[in-house]
C-alpha cells in the first residue's frame, strides 16, 4: 500500500485494527521515507532496529486484540525525553555520549500503549531557540518553500525536528515539549496541530529540564484527533514528579464532537499588536468568524497584564535555566574538556561549559545567574514572580466571567528564513514568543490549529487557549475550527 507514512493517527490505527495493515508495513514505510529526507535534518539519531522490534510486538498485540489506540503507529521522539539504551543529548554538545539507563515517564507510558519509536529528533539546544538553529546537530529544516523560491525556512522552536519531521510525513506523530511556545509556534510554521497540556497533565520526569515551573509536553500531529489520541496516551499521574497531577485522564477523542453551540469565546484586545501583519490580523478575524459561525458566542476580553509576559519569561526562564544547567558540570556524565597540566576543577567547569554549551545557552544561563545575583534578585526574579501571579489572574477572571476558550494568532509571522534573524540581536528572536509565553507562565492549555495560508503559500496558525485541565473541551473548540477552516495544504516535495 503507496504512502503509508502520510496517514493520520487515526486512519492508521482503524487500518491496524481493520487488519488492513501491519504496525511493521507502517513502520517500514517511515524508516524509507527518513532515509531519503536528510536535507531536512528532524531526525538525530535513527532507531531502525528497535522500531521494527516494537512493531512485531505491536502486531502481536493487535492480533490479540489487546490494543490501545497507539498500538503500533510510527512516532518521532524529541532528543529531550530521555531514552532507555538511545542517545539523549537535548541537542547540546555538552550531553555527548550521555545514554539513560532509563525512559521518561512520557515516552514510557507511549511505549506501554504500543507506541513504536523511529528516532530522536532535531531540537534547539536545551529547548532554548524559536527556530531550531541552536542544535548541535546543526538546523532543523522546514519542509515548506516561499512559492518557487529555494530559501531554507525555519521550523520554529525549539521542537524544530518534530514540527518538521511530522509536517514532512517521516512519522505519523512526534513528542514536543513548551517552554514558552516550543510546541505551538512550531507547529503553526509548519501547518500541523500542536498542544501543550495544563502544568502537570504530562510528566516531566525524564524530561531533560529547561526551565521547571514552565516546561511541559505534548503532541505534535496532522490533526486535532491525532492530537486527542496521542495526548490521552502521554497523560497520567506520576509519583516521580512532584508537579504531576493526581487528576483522572479523559478519553479525549471521545469529547471531540464539534458542537461549540452557545460556548463563549475571547478575543483578548492587548492580542492586538502595532505592527501586525494584516495577514495574520485578517486570519484572526477569520477564525473568529468560523468559530461564530458554528455557534460560538464572540467576547472581547482584556488580558491587562500581557505586555509584561515577555519581559517577565525572559527573566524567570533564564533564572530557572541557570539553576537547572548548574548540573552539567564534566563530572559525572557528558563531555568534559581536555585539562591542561596544573588545571584543577575551576578550570574543569570553564573549559567543559565553555566548549559543551552553545552561545544562547551561555548567554540565558548568564542573564538567568545575574537576575538571582545578590542585590538583584528582588529587582529582577521577585518583580517578574509578581507580574506572573497578574498574568494568571487576568486569565482567572477572564475565566470566571464564564469565558471557556480565548482564541489569538499563535505567532506574529509566516516561518521566516534560516539566518534571517540575526544573532547580534537575540530580542528580535524572542519576539516570536509574543503570543505563547501567556499560556506558559498561567500554566494553562493552549492548542495552535493550521487556519490558513499567507501571500506566499506558507501555512498560519492561530491559537485557542483553554481553562486549566478542560484540555477535552479546549480540543472540541479547536477541532470546530479545525473543520471550519479546512486546511489541508501539504508542502512541495524538494529534499
């Protein structure tokens, strides 16, 4: 059967369960597909045999009849979950040669539910990048072009690799993880649907550690339902992380009925950037005339405390960076530099950090241990603490107001070029963020849907931000979207 590798989640799994296909006719197609597709660079580090290995047990599983509804689809994994046996660098230099003697509780509970892994996937290094371009491994890839021009484009960040590789159909689905926006943004650059879940639906044990009170996983899939089937199946209450809620996980799949009669949806006016492009201003008036159309009843809102979400997320991230990065050290695991003859442990931490972490690594962790030096720590950390705490009471009462769903833009451009932003201006970078940070510092859902398309055929996004653990009902909302906007444009085939 041609193409196997562009089905959807679902489709593939009524075709395993139907007996239509094989997990290892499935997983074949992937492993094929992968090897032609090195210019794109998603995928790190290919695990061939052991996604065969996986598949023939998922067959076995299925002939059973003893199958959950991941059971024997081909997915990517993001190099910053932690893989028994599988390198996991979390694309920095600084982990080479680091493999776990044990699986991250979001990868483990795929596996237990039939998943097969075909690899690691491209990121930017310690999930810290909006376009993938501080990998060790060098850029992820974005598999669309501007019309007929050859300029390589950005996938987002930092899940650069798993946007790429599931936007390109190298896998069915792919992990990601949002820091700040590292699911959605990528996502949106990409035209596939990417999720990130409450603060504590997934677990982050095993997780390569960014910043810890904002990071969190999800799925990254060609549709809403891929996103329900694949998220059930990630969630779940875990012991090993003190943040994970002790919360019943819903079929999510189950909610996703498309009526969105009578439910109340915000259009938050600080959204309203100067200097919008009029392509994303008319995409998010488009959206919220689909979601009208199907019932929805459209509120504006105001968020008063948005301008300050950036400033904020780039204090409290690097601070929580600084701290979690402290451990990379040359000492236990990873690379350690070559000591000159006298150099004593000092110099061990200067040259193992110097050469192991990338430029916007170094320049995060120094602006992160500055913001928590003495005599800053109230200027910088506790005023940005505080300003997070109005952040998450904006979206509180928006909430209680009896609002369920606010929908926004889920980025402020169309994927801009490889090197377009330059680095002696890492700010500009940052601004990419504007719309996504929110939703990490409240720890709130947020669900970025492919809406439409730009003058020059790249795909857009917009963003649908839900009530805390109401990811079922976020998902219902953005599936009506979904259907309403009808997006189905798929890039040129060039690599």
């Amino acid at each position: 059967m041609a193409d196997l590798n562009t089905l959807t989640l679902a489709e593939a799994r009524d075709k395993l369960r139907a007996g239509d296909v094989t997990s290892v006719e499935l997983t074949e197609a992937c492993l094929k597909e992968i090897e032609g597709a090195g210019a794109l660079n998603a995928f790190v580090h290919n695990t061939p045999e052991l996604a065969l290995e996986q598949a023939k047990a998922a067959d076995a599983r299925l002939a059973a009849r003893d199958a959950p509804a991941m059971c024997g689809l081909p997915i990517g994994i993001k190099d910053l979950f932690c893989t028994k046996g599988v390198p996991s660098q979390a694309a920095s230099r600084i982990l080479e040669g680091f493999i776990p003697e044990y699986e991250s509780t979001v990868s483990q509970n795929l596996f237990d539910a039939g998943s097969v892994m075909l690899g690691k996937l491209n990121m930017d290094e310690f999930a810290m990048g909006s376009s993938n371009e501080t990998s060790c491994y060098g850029n992820a890839v974005n598999p669309w072009r501007r019309g007929n021009d050859d300029a390589q484009l950005t996938p987002g960040g930092s899940s650069g690799g798993s946007a790429s590789a599931v936007a390109a159909d190298l896998c069915l689905a792919a992990t990601g993880t949002d820091t700040g926006g590292s699911i959605r943004q990528p996502a949106a650059f990409t035209g596939i649907t990417g999720i990130k879940p409450t603060y504590g639906r997934c677990s982050r044990w095993g997780v390569v550690a960014f910043a810890s009170s904002l990071d969190q996983a999800g799925p990254m899939t060609k549709s809403v339902r891929d996103a329900a089937i694949m998220l059930e199946a990630m969630c779940g209450h875990d012991p090993k992380d003190s943040t994970s809620a002790d919360l019943p996980v819903p079929n999510f799949e189950a909610m996703l009925t498309g009526d969105i009669k009578g439910k109340k949806v915000g259009i938050p006016k600080e959204y309203r950037m100067d200097g919008m492009p009029a392509e994303i201003a008319k995409l998010w008036e488009d959206g919220t005339a689909m979601l009208k159309a199907a019932g929805a009843e459209i509120v504006d809102i105001s968020l008063p405390h948005t301008k300050y979400a950036l400033p904020a997320y780039y204090v409290i991230a690097p601070a929580e960076a600084s701290s979690n990065l402290a451990r990379y050290d040359g000492v236990r695991y990873g690379h350690r530099a070559t000591l000159a003859q006298g150099d004593g442990i000092t110099e061990m931490y200067e040259k193992t950090r110097a050469e192991g972490f990338g430029h916007e690594v170094q320049r995060r962790v120094m602006v992160g241990t500055y913001v928590l030096s003495a005599g800053f720590y109230d200027a910088y950390y506790n005023r940005a603490r505080r300003v997070r705490a109005l952040i998450k009471k904006d979206f509180d009462d928006v909430f209680a107001a009896g609002v369920d769903a606010i929908l926004t833009p889920a980025t402020p451009s169309a994927a801009f070029g490889l090197g377009e932003m330059n680095d002696a201006d890492p700010v500009k970078m940052y601004l990419n963020d504007v719309f996504t940070v929110t939703v990490n510092l409240a720890g709130l859902p947020g669900i970025a849907v492919p809406t439409g398309t730009d003058a020059q055929g790249l795909p857009l996004g917009l963003q649908l931000i839900g009530r805390p653990w109401e990811e079922g009902d976020l998902l219902n909302t953005a599936y009506a979207l979904e259907s309403a906007a009808g997006f189905v444009a798929k890039p040129g085939k060039w690599w």
